[in-house]
C-alpha cells in the first residue's frame, strides 16, 4: 500500500514537470515579444534588448526554463508587468477566494448529486427518474455564466433574497481573523457562526452556478452506476436476507457504484479551479480566475504560467488522493 | 434512403421520444438559423432608438436590446454562428483527433508514446484557459478562437480512437484479412478504418456541446467573436449589465438557445450510442 502511494506520488511529479515544460514552451512559440509588451511599442531597440536581457530572453530556451523553475521552486513565480506585482502576491492574495468557492461548488455537485441518484434509482419511480435525468441533461447544457446571471436575476433581483454580486461578506460584519484565508473556515475557526452564515449567503448563488454542470455529469454517471449494480445479483441475495431497502442501498448499492463517481470526482474538483473563471466575473468574486482572464486579454504570460502550473499540481494531486482512496472504499484493488 | 429504411427510422423516433424531440430542437434552430434572416423583417444590426429596451412583445418577442436591436434577429444569426462554428470545430478536430490516434494505435511503440504523451500534457491545462491563450496568442477573432477550441478537443478524440484502433486491430477479421494476402494499406482503410467511425460520430456529437459552449464563453470574456456580431456568449455579456435593472431578456433568450442546442446534441449522441451499441442500455440518459 505504501509503496503504491509513493510510486503514485513520484509519477505525479513526473506529469507535472510535464505540463511545466509544455507550458513554458507553448507561451514562448506564441507570436509577440514579452519584452515588447512591457517596455511599449516607443521604445528603443536599445531599451527592448536591456529589458529581454533583464527578462533573461536572450538566454537559450533550455536556459530559460531551467532559471524559471528553479526560481518557481524557490517561491520567484514571476513578475506581473500588468499589475505590477510579483505574480505569488497576486495569487497569495486570490487563490483562497477561489479555492473556497470551487469547494462549496464541489460540495453542492457531490451532494445534490448523491441525493438525486439515490432518489431516480431507490425505489424506481418512472416520474422522479425522468426529472432527475432531466436536470442533468440541463445541468451539463447550461453556460456557467448565465446560469450565474439567471440565479441574480431571480434570487438577487426578483425576490431579493440573496446578496449581489461584489461583496464576499456584508460590510456590516467583521471579517474573521485570518488563519487558513478561507473566510467560511476562519470564521469557524474563531467561533464566529454569524460571519459563518453571512459568508455562506454570498457563496451559496456562485457555488450553485459553479456547480451545475459537475452535479449534472456525477448524477447521470451515479444513476446509471447505481442502475447497473442494483441488477446485479448480490442485491437480490442481500435483498432476500431480509435487508432493508435503505440498508441495500447505504451498505451495498452506493459503495459499489461509487468508484467510477470518484474518479470523475477528483478530475471535476480539480476542473472547478479553471472553470470557475466566467462565474467569478459574473459575481465579481475576487479569486484567481479573474485574475487569469484579465492576464490573458492583457497578454501578461507570466500569471498564465504560474496558473498553468499551479492548477496542474492540483489536477494531479487531486487524482492521485483518489487513486488512494479507492483502496479504502474498495478492499478488492487496496494492493 | 429506401422505404423499408425510412420505415425503421420511424419506428425508432416513435420508440424514443426524446430522440424525437432533440431532433426537431436541431432542426429547428438549424430553420431559425438558416431562415430566420430571410423570414424575420428585423436586421440584427439595424439600431433603432425610439425602440430600446423594449420587452418581448408580439413586434419583438425577444424584446429588443439597449440599442434598439431587435434580439430575436440576432438569436437567428447567433445560432448560425453557434452552430456553424459547432459544427466546423467538430469535423476538423474529429479529423485530426482521429489521425493521431489512427497513427498511434497503429504503430505502437515510440511514435504512440510520444502522442499520447503530448495529448496528456494538453489534457493537463485547464481546456478553457489554454483556448483563450491560444486564441489571444494568435490575434482574436472568430477563427482562432474555433482553432483554439479544436485543439483543446483533440486528445479526447485522439485517446479514443486510439483504444478502438488497437482493439479492432486484434479482432479476428483482422488477421483473416491479413491471411488472404491484404496489405497494410488496404486493412487499415478497408478494415480498420470502418469500424470506427461509429465512435468517432458519436464522440463528435458529445464534444459539439463542448465546442458550442466554449465559443460562447471566449466570446463572453471578449475573445473570438467582437460586438457587434451577435454570437450568443456576446450577447449574454451584453445582457449581464441590464440584467439587475430589470431588462432580464437581453442576456436570458441567447442563454436558452446555447441550452437548446447543448442539450439536444448530449441526448441525441447518448441515444444513438445506445442504439449502435448491441449491448444497448448502457447509461441510458
């Protein structure tokens, strides 16, 4: 088991000094010269080789990378001519706003998604089946950002039951001391259940946005998981030993339809980081996607880079907790 | 099509009506599309500022936009650009997707290596983050952002047919065609090749949503296509500034058109996956 693990972790890294390397070289085969974009298309010939040499662009390619990564690994991510900072500020300062929303939207998709399964299958009921794969086929159809949009203008517009965009807490309310940066965990953390629930109200109509169209792909792939193991013939042998249908399902159905859901699971809560991009916009949400957008359109490669990075470290990490925690739930693969 | 053909075709829409229904819902925004200018008296482009805001009324049921445009118009040509685009992204990453993995699960060893790798590492970005920076590195517009969107579709194409290429390359009409003396070339095009196209088609109607949705998110952040052509994500930024003073209609309408055309392709690729596949009922959605 351990050794799995390791070697697991070890290949890992390998994939992603992978995307490292692609991601390096995919942003300097782009047409368009970064040194260019920072010193203005005025300057001097003179003034644009002084700032490649100070961006290091006159070094070879294979150079070039060598002084990024290690600099990355040492915390120098960076800088960002756009905004003027160095781009780890920028993420130290995003990355928690994201995090937490893509965790609340992963929340809502795996739960909303385990109750909707459960209900189309448990006791096979035509009418809730056809709804249940009704949202889904919706869930997976509908662009996040309108989704967003439509959420404001019924919630937030119409009925005035949840906040607007912009805010990530009411002005009214202290913010919590700073522990983990996630506002919802700090204010746990400081017992503070007011700020909990408010925080909670301007995350709940971006997280739902969010998480549509992961719920919608996890409740077709658990309801049809959930169809095939309940056919199988060690339900009917459980069935006939007089078990409960909830015990059949709790003890026996799901876990066994759960593993090809966590799979897609850990791909899907990696996603959201990257996903959440449009939503962020619509909601103002001060998180990394934002940020990315705004770098692209600006052409500052440098937080592009460190995106890229960063959310293929998540990607794969994410897969490879997975691929352990499939040998918790299913004792057939723990070797 | 002959008649005992035309015949089981209907048979089959009787029998699943939501195949039925994803059908007429393409075809009907395929008429809107192709049509709709020539039908609707309404230009999309044509400003009118005695009209703006209007909501959705009988002269305009889609209401009209804060220039006076009439939306219903501009949801027309929206989804001819929707779907056209869909449609282009579709076909040519089905095209190149399928040639690498016809390459790979063909020859094996290095060559297939170095693919697959390849296809992991683009599979490794975000796929909207690596269009948008493809798109933007290549000038914006319309093109590049289809070509962006194609590319970050390749590796799905590419890792499935390499699967189905390796495994039909062991089924035994394989090796009896090999005994009969066919050569290299005439397996692969003759015997091969055939056998996957079924996967290929309804791989390509499962990433057709992909696409028409990518497209409309570059065009929300104001990348690929620029106002004013009313591609649908274009119109959806252009609604989400009214749509918290009340003009719901302007974002909302092009929204339902991207869910309508998403959905209905999802159901249509499920539903013929269930009706190639003899083992049928597999995630019958």
């Amino acid at each position: 088991m351990m050794q799995a693990v390791v070697s697991r972790l070890f290949g890992s890294l390998v994939a992603v000094f992978g995307a490292s390397i692609i991601a390096f070289l995919f942003l300097r085969v782009l047409p368009g010269n970064p040194a260019r974009l920072v010193v203005g298309p005025l300057a001097s010939e003179e003034a644009l080789q002084a700032q490649m040499e100070r961006m290091g662009l006159h070094l070879s390619l294979p150079d070039q990378y060598w002084r990024y990564i290690t600099g990355f690994l040492q915390g120098d991510w960076g800088f960002s001519y756009g905004a003027g900072q160095p781009v780890l500020v920028q993420f130290a300062n995003r990355l928690p706003a994201s995090i937490e929303l893509g965790f609340y939207a992963f929340l809502f998709a795996f739960l909303a998604a385990v109750v909707l399964g459960l209900a189309a299958t448990y006791r096979r009921r035509p009418a809730v089946d056809a709804a249940v794969r009704a949202l889904s086929v919706f869930g997976m159809g509908m662009p996040p950002f309108w989704l967003a949009l439509i959420l404001l203008v019924v919630f937030h517009e119409a009925l005035g039951i949840f906040p607007g965009p912009g805010l990530q807490l009411s002005r009214s309310i202290e913010p919590p001391p700073v522990v983990t940066g996630f506002i919802t965990f700090d204010a746990l953390i400081a017992g503070d259940l007011t700020a909990f629930a408010d925080a909670i109200h301007y995350l709940f109509l971006p997280a739902v946005a969010l998480g549509m169209l992961p719920f919608g792909y996890l409740v077709r792939l658990l309801r049809a998981n959930l169809l095939d193991v309940t056919n199988e013939p060690f339900i009917l042998v459980v069935r006939s030993k007089g078990i409960g249908l909830w015990k059949t399902f709790s003890r026996h159905a799901l876990p066994n339809a759960f593993i090809p859901t966590l799979t897609a699971s850990g791909m899907i809560f990696a996603q959201l980081l990257g996903g959440s991009v449009l939503v962020e916009k619509v909601f103002n949400w001060p998180g990394i996607g934002s940020l990315v957008v705004d770098s692209i359109l600006r052409k500052d490669f440098a937080v592009v880079q460190a995106f890229i990075i960063v959310s293929a470290v998540i990607y794969v990490f994410v897969n490879a907790i997975v691929d352990v925690l499939y040998g918790i739930i299913d004792p057939r693969i723990r070797n | 099509m002959r008649a005992g053909n035309l015949r089981a075709f209907a048979k089959i829409l009787r029998a699943n009506l939501d195949l039925t229904a994803s059908l007429l819902i393409l075809l009907i925004l395929a008429i809107l599309a192709v049509f709709g200018p020539f039908l609707w008296p309404y230009d999309p482009l044509a400003i009118s500022l005695r009209e703006t805001l209007q909501p959705p009324s009988l002269a305009h049921p889609m209401g009209t936009d804060h220039i006076g445009r009439d939306i219903f118009a501009r949801f027309n040509e929206g989804a001819l650009i929707s779907l056209s685009v869909g449609v282009a992204v579709v076909i040519t990453g089905a095209v190149v997707g399928g040639m690498i993995g016809l390459v790979s699960g063909i020859s094996g060893g290095l060559l297939d290596n170095a693919l697959m790798r390849l296809m992991d590492a683009i599979l490794a970005f975000p796929p909207l983050i690596l269009a948008m920076a493809v798109t933007v590195g290549l000038g914006g517009g319309l093109e590049t952002a289809a070509f962006g969107i194609m590319l970050t579709s390749v590796p799905y194409y590419a890792r499935l047919i390499r699967s189905d290429v390796i495994r039909i390359r062991q089924l035994p009409f394989v090796e009896a065609a090999e005994t009969a003396g066919a050569g290299p070339a005439r397996i692969i095009l003759r015997h091969i090749v055939p056998h996957t196209v079924s996967t290929l088609l309804i791989q390509a109607a499962a990433l057709f949503g992909y696409s028409v949705l990518a497209l409309a998110a570059l065009g929300f952040v104001g990348l690929g296509t620029q106002v004013p052509t009313p591609e649908w994500g274009v119109m959806i930024t252009e609604g989400l500034q009214y749509a918290l003073t009340g003009q719901w209609w302007i974002g909302v309408f092009p929204g339902f058109g991207l869910l309508a055309a998403v959905a209905a392709t999802s159901i249509l690729a499920d539903k013929v996956r269930d009706l190639v596949d003899p083992r049928g009922q597999y995630a019958q959605l």
